[in-house]
C-alpha cells in the first residue's frame, strides 16, 4: 500500500478519498506534491484536485497497459504517450 505523502497538506475529504485510491493515483498524487505543492494547493482551493487526479490516473492506468511498454519506467511510460507527469495549472 502507498503511503500518502505530507498527509497534514491535504483536507481532512481528499485524504480520506485518497486513503482508498489505488496505489498508482496515491504514487501520482505523491509525485504532484513534490513537484508542483503551489499547483496542487491551487487545484485543491479550486474544488478541481480530485476530478485532476482521477482523471491522470486513468491516462496513467491507459499508458501502462499498453503492450510493448513493459521494459520502460512508468515515467518514460507516461511521457511516451504524451502525458504530462505535473498536474493542470489552474488559469
């Protein structure tokens, strides 16, 4: 199971919510975080961070199962489709 990173940043909802997500939404929640804490906090003020991780994790989930892909990282993964590995900005 993966462990939520810097759980005390998140609202007591989306840290519930992100407790019973599968790994990989917590890995990229995770990897948003510690890459981009100012977008997350903007989408989390928004109401927009949840609707945002689902959505990555299933173009996540999509990419990686792609077959020909297995001897890649999952980050190379994600940028072979095209994918973005920061969360949206907020305009």
């Amino acid at each position: 199971m993966q462990t939520v990173y810097t759980p005390k940043k998140y609202p007591p909802e989306i840290l519930n919510q992100l407790k019973t997500m599968p790994n990989l939404a917590v890995e990229i929640a995770n990897r948003w975080m510690l890459g981009w804490p100012a977008n997350v906090r903007a989408l989390i003020a928004a109401g927009e961070y949840m609707p945002a991780l689902i959505n990555q994790e299933r173009k996540e989930r999509e990419a990686l199962t792609m077959p020909g892909m297995n001897h890649l990282a999952r980050h190379e993964i994600a940028q072979e489709m095209g994918l973005s590995l920061s969360p949206p900005s907020i305009s």
